[in-house]
C-alpha cells in the first residue's frame, strides 16, 4: 500500500485534512491540479470577519503540509481516475503534467520570467495583469517553482517538416530579439538565409490567424532577422567546436540535405568532409535556384554557417565508391547526391540544337554564360522549375517567353504566386498545350508543333489527365525550347555497393536513413525545387540524429520525432478573442524594373512592419518555446523534452477536496461584465486590495482612476434562478462587507453602496461586522439589479430598485462597479472516480449520506468528501468540516486495520 | 555580549508591514547591531521559498541565532521555530520580533516613528538572542482517554468518533437524560427528521461501545494537570470519580433565548417563543389550537433576543431557518393558515435558502422591518393584533390580526460559572465559548489540550455543531494517539544555591502543584515541576533573592532587551 489516504485538491479544505490524517500518523498523498497549493484562499487580501491576511493564515499551512514527514504532494499533477480494487483499495492514476521544468533543479529565482517573450493573462490575478508563459504562480506558491504553460505544440512550429521553431522566432523577433530569433533558428537549422527566400512556408498556412484575417508572414519574419543578423555578423559568431570527438564523417553532396547533416554532426564534434563534384557548393541552392530569389551572396553567408564549424567542402571531387570513403577512414557516411538530370520527353525532335534541359539551362543562366537576345523561347512544363527558367530566359535577353503547360493553370504545381510573377514580367502562359514534336532545320530547333489538349479523369497524381483534342495541331516558332516536365534522382552513385530500388534509388530505413551498409546513411528522394529544400533539410538533420547515436554506439532505437500533440485552431480560437490588424504582406520589385536585372525581386518587411506582424501572433501553444528562459536558468531547469507522467499508486481511502468554481459573471449580461471594462468580479476585487495586489492601488480597469464610488452588486449568481443557481452562496455578504471596509481604508474619500437582497452576516462575528461597516459609513441598499449600462467616459448606470430607501425604482451612477459573484460545484469531482458510486446532490456537489451526523461521508465507502466540493461553506466551516472530514477517514481506515 | 551570530531577517509581509514600516531601514539598523551576523528582508518570511532560504543562509552562515522580524509570534513563532530547527538549529535560538501588530498597525500614520520602534523592538531582539541557549523540549506522555463534557449531539458524536479510533471517552452530562436541547426539538431542518430520533440513534450507537462511560446528572468539578495528562474530578449523583484524561472537550451547548416580560407582547396569551411553537407542532394534527382556539392566522416576529443593539448583538445563526422550516410545518398540518413573517435580513445560507423558497410557494408572507423600528404586539379583543412598517410595501404600516404570534428566539450562552471556574476558558463577547483563532485553530483554547465544540462556541445548527465536535476529536486524537506531547520548555527555574524558600513564589503560582518544597543539599528551597509550569514568570518577578530564572527569559536577557530598547535614552 502506497498511501492510506489520496486527497484530491490542495486548498484549504485538503491541507486541512491532510494535517489532521498527517498528524494522527497516516501517510497522505495529496494531489493538486495548479502548480502550487493554497487553493483560493491564498489569491485573496483578508479574510472576514476578523481581518486576517490570508496570506498569513495560509502560508503556514502550506509551508506545514508541504514539509510533513507524513505527507507527498504533488502538484501540477491531474487524476486520469480512480478505480477500486477488490480488496477495497484504490488505484489512482495520477499524471504529473509536463511542466518544462524541473522541479527538484528550480530555484524558483523567477529570472525565466523576465526573458520570457509571451504574456498571458495572469489567471492568479484573475486576468486583472499579465504574466508569462513561464512563470512562479504566486509569490508565496509552494512549491516555488516555475511552471511553463503550454496547451501543446503551435501549428506553424508542428507542421515544419525541419523542426524549425516557427512560433519560437516569431515571438522573438516580436520582442525585437532578431539575433536571439536567429540565434533559435540556427538551433534547428542552418540555412536561413536561403529558407527565407525559398520556402514555401507550411508554417504559415497552419497559421490560425489565417481563420481571421490573414495569415502572419512567418517566412518575412524569417527574411527581416536573417537580414538583421547577416548585416551585422558578416561571419559566424563560433568556430570550430573545442570538443571534437576525432570521428569523422564523409558528406556526399553539398546540397541543403548534405549541409544540414554536415552542420549538425559538426557541432556534435565530428570531423566533417563534405565532396562535391560541382565546382562551387550548394547543390540546388548554388545551380538551380535563380539569384533573383537567392542572391547569392546569402547563400554564400548561408554556407558560411557550416564551413564555420570547420566542415571541409571539397568541390569538384567525384567520390569512387563508399569503400573507397571506408579506406580514407571516414567512420560514416552520408549520401545525399540531390536532383542529378531532368526528364525528358520523347518525341520528334528532342535530339535538336536548342532543345535543353533546365538544369543545364538554369546552371548556365545562373552563371551568365546565355545569351538569348533576340531569340524565342518556349518552356514546356507547369512546375517551379519550368516557371524559374522561364523567368530566367528573360533574364537572358529573350525576346519572347512562352509557357506551355498540358493542364491548366490551376494544376500547375508551381506555386501560384510564382506564376503570377512571371506573367507581370512578360512570360505568357498557354494553357492546354502539349508538344507534339520539335521542329528544325540544320539540326536546330525553329518551331514546336503543339496540339491542344483537355482535362479528363484524374490520374495517378489525383489531377485531371490532359487528353489529346484530335485535329488542333498548330505550330509555333521557337529557337530554344527548355523541356522542363519533371526530375530525377541521381540513381547512377556507387553501383553494386548497396540495395536499391526499382528506380535505382538506395534503399533506406524510413526512420533512421540507414542503408545496407552499416553506417552509411542515404537521403532518400531528394527530388525537389528550390521552395522544397525545407525538406531535405528535414532529411539531413534526421540522418544527423540517427548518425551520432550510430557513432557513439548507441543500440536502443530511437525516434528522431518526438514532438508534442499540437493545439487545435479551434481550441486557440475558443481561448481568445481576436482583434483583427490589417496584415503586412512582403511585395516585390516593380515588373518592369526587375523582369530583366537579376537583383532581389522580393523587398523584405520593414523593421515596424515586422513587428506589426509578429504582434498579431496569438501564441496558439502558449509557450512558443524561443528557448529564452533555457538560455537564462541558471539551474538548468528548463527541458522542452519533458513529458507528463504517469504514476499509478495504491491508497486505502480517497478524499475529495476538490473545492468550488467562481460563477462565471459572462452569464449575466445585463450586468455587462466583459463588456464594461470598470465592472469587475469581487474576486478581482480581492486581488487589488491584497498585499501582493498588482497595481499596488485600487485603480479602476479601463483608464486607471483611482474610484471614488464603488458598487457591490450582491447575488451575482446566486439565488438567481435565471442562470439556474438558486443556492445562496453564503460568503458573498460577507466578503463583500469585507472589501467595502478595506475599500474605505484604502480610498478615505470613496463612497461604497452594497445592494442587497438579504444580508446574510449570520457567523460567530459577524453581524458585529456588518455592523461595523454600517457604522464606517458604508451605503447598504436593499433592491435587487436590474442592469448596469456604460457612461461614454467609463462610469456605470446601475438601474436598480431601492426598497430600503423607498425611492422605487432608480438609476444610480459609479464609477466602478463589483459583482459579487457566487460559488458554484466543481463537477471535477466526479469525472475522476470511475465507478460512479459516488453520488451527486442536485446542484452537483459530492452528497453526504447524513448531512446531520456523518459530515464527510459520501455515498461510498471509503470515498470522503471535505470543504465546499460537498457544498458552499467559508473558511472556518470548511476548515471545521475538513478536520471532521479526516476524521472520518482515520476512522474508516482503524476499522480497516482492527477488522484485519 | 557573547560572540553569537545571529542572523536578522525582516518580513515585508506583503505590504502589511512595508507599507507603514521602512523595511529596508529595520534591516540596515540590524546589519550594524552588534552579534548581528547577517540581515536580509522578505517579501513573505513564512513563504516556503524564503524558509528554504533562510535554512540556507543558517547552514551557510553558521548562524547561531536567528532573530524574524515580522509578525505577532501567535501566528508564527511555532513556524519558525520549526524552520529553524529543520536548518540544524535549537529552535529555542529563535526570537521573533513582532513589527506588525506593534509598529506597522498600531502607527499606521507615522511611518518614521513606526519604523523607529520597529528598529529598536528588534534590536532588543537581537540582544535576547544573543543570550539564549540551546534548550530541550519538555515531553509529556500523554494518556489515551478523553473527557467530554455534555452529552447533546456534539458530545455524543464526539465521543463516538473517539471511541472509532480507540480512545477511552468519558462523557459528563448535567442533566439526566443524554441528548441536549435537541431532544425537545422536533423536526429538525433540513432532514426533517425529529430531534428524538437522532438522539436515540447516537445514544444507541454509545450503549454499544465499551470505551465510553456515560455520567448523567454529573458535572465536572476539578481539573488539573496539563495538556496530555490532565487530572479531573466529576460528580455524578453523590459520588465523585477521579479519572485521568489526556484531553477535554467541552461541548456544553447553548440555551433558548428567554424573552423579557412584554418583550414583542412576551406574556400575552399566544405569544410563544419558537422552541414553544415546535412543540406545538409535534402535538398538532390537521389543525393548531392555542389557549382553546383555532389559530387561522400567525405572525412570527424574527431576530427576537438576536442583533439587538441593547442586549445580543450577535446573529443566532440558525432562527431564521428554524422559523420557515417550522412555518412549512405548520402549513402541512394546516394548508388554510395565514403565515406572516416579519423579519428583518432573512439568513437562510447555502442550501436553507432552498427552505425559504419552499415556504414562500406554501404561501408565507414576508414583511420586512427595520431593527431600528421593531414591529409591536397587543392584545386586540380575543386575538392578537400585530403592527409593522413593512419596507417590501414602500414602508406602509400594516396591522396583522394574528390568533398566535411566534418569537423567533435565538440562542444564548448556558451559563455554568462553576465549569467557567474549573475550566478557566476565556468568552466571547456573546458569552459563548472562544476559539483561538476562528480559522487556524477553530476549537482549540488558549486552554492547551481543552477544545471546544459545538453551539458552546456559537449559535450553530446541528449539522454545524456535529462537524465542529468532530473536528476537536480529530484534534485531541492528533494529539493524543502519537503517546506523547512536546512542550516548548520555557519554564521556571530555581537556583537551590540562591533560593532560601521564602514561599513567596508558591503564593503568586497560578498553576496548582507547578512550585513544591524539596530539600536540596540539606535546605529546603523551591523547585518547579516543568510538566505544570506554564511559565508565566510571575513566580521569577516576585523571587525576593532573585533565585528564579524563565528560560528563554533569564534576568540577564531582559535587561539586555530593555538596555538595547532604551539604548539612545540612557546615553
């Protein structure tokens, strides 16, 4: 047996029971939801009737419980259930939540604070300021311990294919940390600059702000902190890493996949060769990407990441075969040979001068070496590389360039944007033309015979196949044509070495990249256009992973993917009300002025625009995970690869203490709550008259005026059976007698009015308390509230009837109004027990088999019930009941032990 | 002044202190006191994390002593002496300096001045602490057995809830019946059931338990001994039974208030208090008959011998309930009858509120008055004839003829002097038993080992009686099934060398058999028992050859605290 007694909830009520079963000797496992125990007392100011600070009365008790030799608490940690076992027991599930943060390493210094890039409404100031995604929840929490608050994994960081932070970077570059942002991207990837000019962006259309009005410019984000960054380190901050293990790995291929994977093994100490046989590095990036998306040199700074860590690039070297890299004394190797020749196409003609292919086309126009003044030019294909050399023919002095692409624009797969693009600059797009044949004459292209076609069935690729229109054959003039219908993989690399596929490809592990031989590592399928490289990023740095615990010999297999559930949109969407701002959008260079210079087309995002974007994030996971806090921790505390736990123990007794919930204010509309910023809820009230209030004053919300004539509006969801709550929740007079007097104290010159139905001071104390605030002056009007409306300049029109006063019905005005909202079940209670033996009262608290005799005692046995989780009650009944409540239990478990 | 280090920790408490108390000057003061080591201030001194890290700054100080300014040591001093003790010191070497009650509330309007004495209160602390010495706690084996005086509800079921966890209970009841007040009562909101009924079920439960002995017709008549271990004296009938208990519960319950003559027409024929009316109803069937009448009409008179301001002024808690319960009665027995309630706030909390709505649809009538314009009661011929400003008509008066008029009576204190004398427990301001502290410890005395329980404490229900009595079992059982009990030992000393047994000291000891007579290397001289002594002092003030020390507070710590108080007016 684990426990004799599991009590579920650490506010007063189960602190209280926890000690009184502690002190008899028990041994107690108290579980709380927050990360701090306290409940809600701690959270309010004083305490009626005898004026208390709340902090005072709870802090020993918390301090007490948590130091117990015969009490565990654990906090953070939910129940999943409870199921009872034969021989009576209880099993509880318990799951400690993942809090990001180490428990036993956190010093609860509240530096991660202060770094944090996110702030969220601060729910222990009941949304009155606000807090960070990491935070202490109060100041006098115990344990005093960060917590990050996370409701999973942000769509735009889960989608990227690399793992790249998206929402981490985004919330830096928010806060105006650009090198930080850059800092964090470098952190799961090494090409920036080339991502933020290239990629298509998943990220952004994961964006929930896309459901509201437009997507943020992740990618500009991206553009304007690499920019920012490159400009002011015009070379790597580090070198080559100090700990070098004297391993080496050889890279085969210099393209993203090959770069990511030489650049990760490299800051993990291995000594990385990359062989290219190109003449420059960069692979796709360097020969099929045009500089007037990628100048080149932000490639060049790009590369520079990675030859930084001392990886070696040896261009223009052709590798014979992997033994060959064995023999060199490479411990392993990578080949991630990329997009090697394009497909061709079989018809008449194809063997013609000017008939080309567009990596050939691409490598020579990159490099200047075109000249195609005066000249016509068809590109045959839809996709981003027939659309990049199409662009690039202009580029190259064409006098016309034409597309001709088989479906119709809407199929085509280059990105749309793109298309449109090259259309501003004069490219014109035939839709619905296939090649027939090439024509020519001396053996060089002069025109292209072309037939229409139309769109059918779907085919293989799930679009409409194009079908042949007999009868429209035509022929246009054309001097080059550049075939560009699709890519290959380079199936030709080291023959008879290792397994291939049908296609000539290797054949590797889907999960960790490996192939048929034992330390070589292939990307597989590396076909792409430049607006893809994100995923043979993804490639490479997945090889990485599986490549250093291969090298330090590690034989339990792993997954390379381990990230979080993602929140949901419609999760954040039901979190947040969202203001819409106009977005930003990145635009480009004007057509004419860029249809022929091979300059930058795309103009990145001012540094205000920027920050107007990354402000309109909504923080769908909570924490963005920019890692700020990680970098700050001086305990080293802060692991984003913590996941909950889940922890079964064995108890002989259950108690739920699992307290009450606040009537929700919103259900009272008339009373304008949410609506009108200076009506607020009394537990706000509590919380800006208490020491550790969070304007040190009592200033009222919408424009920080200290008030001068406050209102309480009694019953607000209590004995109301409009909103179905006909209880009296018997603390809210009191309270609210409470708070009038502090107000008084706090504000001299302040008038305060309390309107009525019946005023309930019915505890030892306190109609003498009552009294007293008659006495200080404090305005107690019996009438119910019909509704509170909005003066232009903030005040409150509170319509009322006034009974006591005999002024009928009336309309006062205020300048802050507190609804005094009731308590309400927390069916939490129930969810948790999995056999339902445990019953219900009508308004959903825990019922007790005999109110009358048997206090605590829930309708199964060995399952007890303490506080306001069996019905409303102030501190000193709860604290009573409580006490009676353990008893309860320590009697349950003595006849246990003297019946066995 | 010896070489200890002591460390100084001042508490903002919040803004409880720092708002009115220069915080940050207390702790500068300390820091140039002599034997202060270190001094540092808190936002919350009791918080967990600045417990952790004054145990840190203890073990990496070396500290000796430690000395908390911060609040009244009735709230906190057993907390820090814990932590002190957790950090490796002798929680004796703790001393709190309270600035809070003393500086920061009392001079909530000068705050030099407030911050002034706050320096000086805790540079007499560092002069105590300076001085004190490691000292042992006091342990006392404790006995396992409970006294509980009154046999109502609360005492019965608290005496059953000792048995289940096997303490013997030995229960004293005045009367000669077990079962209270309740007894009489009939249906009892909210069950409904009769108070007879539950008292026969607890009383049977009782029969059935051989470690509780009832004494009826008993009371308790002598007390002695401390918390653990008290000696007690009851008398039953004619005998007296000497018992040894190791706590005591005193749920002696409460009385009905007793209308003065004329009080709301108190005297009239048909006007009777609530407790009257509910025997009424338990004798009634189908319709009511007072004096020989039918009664067609009633007007019930709320908050009477309740919230006055010549008188009680405390709220009975349960009347109002009470009253519409019993209305509810009344009209099941008799549907045609006209209930009119004048009352004033109608306090039917929590769930009794569903009690109200229940006679509001079985057609009563409320009317409510304003307790500075009370409503009047005559005789009108045959009947009744009832006046009240009602606020809910706009403050029309309006005259009700009633055939029966109900006081809605509250309670009162019993009053018992001679278990006043021998219990020596302090009252509240109604008379009622008072706890300590309503929240932290609410049926605990200042009594150590006497608890509380019960409408002794407060006009309770009976829901609310049994739950309290409960929990002062769950405290005696606490303190009592662990077998033994440590007392702080601040406690008389005497010095044989010094002392010449003048008997002065025995003459001013308050705690009976805490001073006795031994012979000490051939002379007589006074000793202290530690187990009785609760060290007040009083013995040591009066010691005319200064032979008694208080640990904790010798001679010589008191005239450094005073020397280093008075520091700037003597020089």
């Amino acid at each position: 047996m684990d426990y004799d007694a599991l009590i579920v909830g650490g506010g007063i009520a189960g602190m209280q029971s926890a000690l009184t079963l502690g002190d008899m000797g028990y041994r107690v496992l108290l579980v709380e939801k927050e990360p701090s125990i306290g409940g809600r007392m701690i959270l309010l100011s004083k305490v009626f009737p005898t004026l208390d600070c709340a902090s005072c009365i709870s802090t020993p008790k918390m301090a007490t419980t948590a130091h117990h030799p015969n009490i565990t608490v654990m906090t953070s940690a939910d129940i999943d259930g409870i199921e009872r076992d034969t021989d009576g027991s209880f099993i509880a599930r318990v799951r400690k939540k993942s809090t990001f943060v180490d428990p036993t390493a956190c010093i609860g210094c509240a530096e991660c604070e202060r770094e944090c890039t996110v702030a969220i409404a601060d729910r222990f100031n009941f949304d009155l300021i606000a807090s960070r995604a990491i935070h202490i929840a109060f100041p006098q929490a115990v344990p005093k311990k960060a917590v990050i608050a996370s409701d999973g994994i942000s769509p735009c960081t889960y989608t990227c294919p690399g793992g790249v932070e998206a929402h981490g970077y985004v919330s830096l570059v928010r806060a105006g940390l650009y090198e930080e942002a850059f800092r964090l991207h470098m952190k799961d990837a090494p090409l920036p600059g080339s991502l933020s000019r290239l990629c298509y962006a998943p990220c952004e259309k994961q964006c929930t702000r896309a459901l509201a009005e437009g997507k943020i410019e992740i990618r500009g984000a991206k553009r304007f902190m690499t920019d920012y960054y490159y400009d002011r380190h015009p070379v790597p901050e580090y070198g080559v890493p100090a700990d070098r293990n004297g391993k080496r790995v050889a890279v085969v291929g210099s393209g993203p996949a090959g770069l990511t994977a030489a650049y990760f093994l490299a800051r993990n100490g291995y000594a990385v060769t990359i062989f290219e046989s190109a003449r420059e590095a960069g692979g796709v990036l360097r020969d099929a990407t045009p500089p007037y998306r990628l100048p080149r040199a932000v490639l060049e700074r790009d590369l520079h990441n990675i030859t930084a860590l001392g990886v070696e690039i040896r261009t223009r070297t052709d590798v014979a075969s992997v033994a060959d890299l064995k023999a060199q004394g490479f411990d392993a190797v990578f080949i991630a040979p990329g997009t090697m020749k394009a497909k061709e196409i079989d018809i008449p003609g194809k063997d013609l001068g000017g008939v080309v292919d567009p990596l050939t086309f691409l490598k020579s126009a990159i490099d200047s070496k075109i000249d195609l003044a005066g000249k016509r030019v068809a590109v045959v294909g839809g996709g981003s590389v027939a659309v990049d050399s199409a662009r690039m023919a202009l580029r190259c002095g064409a006098r016309e360039v034409d597309i001709y692409y088989r479906r119709s624009r809407k199929e085509m797969p280059a990105h749309e944007t793109d298309v449109q693009a090259a259309l501003d600059e004069g490219v014109k797009l035939h839709e619905l033309r296939a090649p027939m044949r090439f024509v020519g004459e001396g053996g060089r292209l002069t025109a292209i015979a072309l037939q229409e076609t139309k769109l059918g069935a779907p085919d293989a690729s799930k679009r409409a196949a194009p079908e042949p229109v007999a009868g429209s054959e035509t022929e246009v003039a054309a001097e080059v044509v550049i075939v560009a219908v699709g890519l290959l993989p380079g199936a030709d690399l080291f023959p008879g070495e290792m397994e291939r596929r049908r296609d000539g490809t290797l054949v590797t592990n889907k999960e960790t990249l490996a192939t048929s031989l034992v330390g070589v590592y292939a990307a597989r399928n590396a076909i792409i256009d430049p607006t893809m490289i994100i995923q043979s990023i993804a490639l490479g740095k997945r090889a990485a992973f599986h490549m250093d615990r291969y090298l330090r010999g590690e034989s339990e297999p792993a997954s390379f993917d381990l990230r979080l559930p993602r929140v949901t949109h419609e999760e954040v969407l039901s979190r947040n009300a969202i203001t819409t701002r106009a977005p930003e959008k990145m635009r480009m260079l004007d057509p004419l002025e860029r249809a022929r210079s091979n300059a930058e087309i795309e103009v990145a995002l001012s540094e205000d625009a920027v920050r107007a974007e990354t402000g309109r994030c909504l923080d769908c996971g909570i924490c963005s995970q920019c890692h700020q806090c990680v970098e700050t921790c001086p305990a080293d505390a802060i692991h984003f690869d913590m996941r909950p736990e889940l922890v079964s123990v064995r108890v002989r007794s259950t108690l739920l203490a699992t307290g009450f919930q606040l009537f929700d204010a919103r259900r009272k509309p008339l009373y304008g709550y949410g609506r009108h910023a200076n009506v607020v809820t009394a537990m706000q009230m509590d919380r800006l008259l208490a020491p550790t209030r969070p304007y040190n004053a009592v200033l009222r919300p919408s424009d920080g005026k200290a008030p001068s004539n406050i209102a309480f509006v009694l019953c607000t969801g209590s004995r109301d059976c409009t909103v179905d709550s006909r209880l009296c929740s018997r603390v809210c007079c009191m309270y609210s007698i409470k708070q009038a007097q502090l107000l008084m104290g706090a504000l001299p010159l302040a008038e305060v009015t309390i309107y009525f139905m019946d005023i309930r001071a019915f505890g030892k104390g306190y109609d003498e308390f009552f009294e007293q605030a008659k006495g200080m002056g404090v305005y107690f009007v019996k009438g119910r509230v019909a509704k509170i409306e909005e003066t232009t300049d903030g005040d409150l029109l509170v319509s009322h009837e006034d009974i006591s006063g005999g002024a009928g019905k009336t309309v006062a005005q205020h300048d802050l109004v507190v609804l005094s909202v009731g308590l309400t079940a927390n069916p939490k209670a129930f969810s948790i027990l999995k056999d339902a033996n445990v019953e219900a009262d009508a308004f959903n608290f825990v019922r007790e088999v005999d109110e009358d005799l048997e206090p605590g005692r829930t309708t199964m046995e060995g399952v007890f019930v303490a506080g306001t989780a069996a019905g409303i009650r102030d501190i000193p009944d709860t604290i009573v009941h409580a006490s009676a409540a353990a008893l309860q239990v320590a009697a349950y478990l003595r006849t246990g032990e003297v019946n066995q | 002044m010896s070489a200890q280090k002591i460390g100084v920790f001042t508490c903002h408490c919040g803004g409880n202190i720092s708002d009115y108390v220069d915080v940050q000057k207390v702790c500068d003061a300390a820091a140039g006191t002599e034997g202060c080591a270190l001094a540092k201030t808190f936002l919350f001194a009791c918080s967990d994390s600045s417990q952790e890290e004054m145990m840190e700054a203890i073990r990496t100080h070396q500290l000796d002593g430690v000395v908390i300014a911060s609040c009244s040591p009735k709230l906190h001093l057993e907390t820090f002496r814990v932590m002190a003790h957790r950090a490796g010191l002798n929680p004796h070497m703790y001393t709190q300096v309270n600035i809070r009650e003393q500086c920061s509330w009392a001079h909530r309007h000068d705050m030099p001045k407030a911050s002034e004495k706050a320096v000086r209160l805790v540079r007499a602390g560092i002069a105590r602490a300076s001085l004190s010495r490691p000292l042992e706690n006091i342990r006392v084996e404790t006995l396992p057995a409970v006294l509980v005086i009154g046999a109502g509800p609360a005492g019965m079921r608290a005496a059953l809830a000792l048995s289940d966890l096997g303490l013997t209970v030995y229960v004293v009841e005045r009367a000669a019946e077990v079962g209270g007040r309740i007894r009489a009562l009939g249906k009892l909101f909210p069950s409904g059931r009769p108070g007879r009924e539950i008292v026969a079920r607890l009383r049977d439960q009782i029969a059935g338990r051989d470690n509780i002995v009832v004494y009826t017709n008993a009371e308790l008549v002598e007390k002695s001994g401390s918390a653990g271990r008290f000696a007690v004296k009851v008398r039953a009938g004619q005998e007296t039974i000497s018992l040894k208990v190791g706590a005591i519960i005193a749920a002696t319950g409460f009385a009905p208030y007793a209308p003065q003559p004329e009080e709301f027409g108190f005297g009239l024929p048909a006007v009777v208090t609530l407790p009257e009316f509910n025997e009424l109803l338990t004798t009634s069937r189908e319709c009511l008959r007072v004096n020989g009448r039918d009664v067609r009409t009633i007007a019930y008179v709320y908050c009477v011998g309740s919230r006055q301001s010549e008188g009680n002024q405390y709220c009975s808690r349960y009347c109002c309930t009470a009253a519409v319960h019993a209305a509810i009665q009344a009209h099941e027995i008799d549907p045609e009858l006209n209930q009119f309630h004048l009352y004033r706030d109608m306090r039917a909390y929590g769930r009794n509120e569903l009690i109200y709505e229940e006679a509001r649809q079985k057609g009563s009538l409320f009317l409510r008055y304003d307790g500075g314009e009370p409503p009047t009661v005559e005789r009108e011929g045959d009947g009744l004839l009832v006046r009240v400003r009602d606020e809910l008509s706009g403050g029309d008066s309006i005259e009700i003829p009633a055939d029966l008029v109900v006081l809605v009576t509250g309670m009162v204190a019993t009053s018992n002097q001679r278990l006043l004398d021998v219990l020596k427990l302090p009252l509240s301001a109604g008379g009622f038993f008072n706890e300590i502290h309503p929240k932290l410890r609410p049926v605990e005395t200042v009594i150590d080992g006497v608890f509380i329980a019960g409408a002794a404490q407060a006009p309770k229900n009976l829901a609310e009686s049994v739950a309290s009595s409960m929990a002062a079992a769950a405290n005696c059982s606490a303190m009592l099934l662990k077998g033994h009990l440590d007392r702080a030992p601040l406690v008389a000393k005497v010095s044989a060398e010094t002392c010449v047994w003048c008997g002065e000291c025995v003459k001013v000891c308050p705690y009976a058999g805490a001073i006795v007579e031994v012979e000490r290397d051939g002379k007589q001289v006074a000793d202290v028992v530690p187990e009785l002594c609760k060290g007040c002092g009083a013995c040591a003030a009066v010691c005319p050859s200064a032979a008694i020390e208080l640990e904790g507070y010798t001679n010589a710590q008191v005239t450094a605290m005073i020397d280093a108080l008075a520091a700037e007016v003597v020089s």
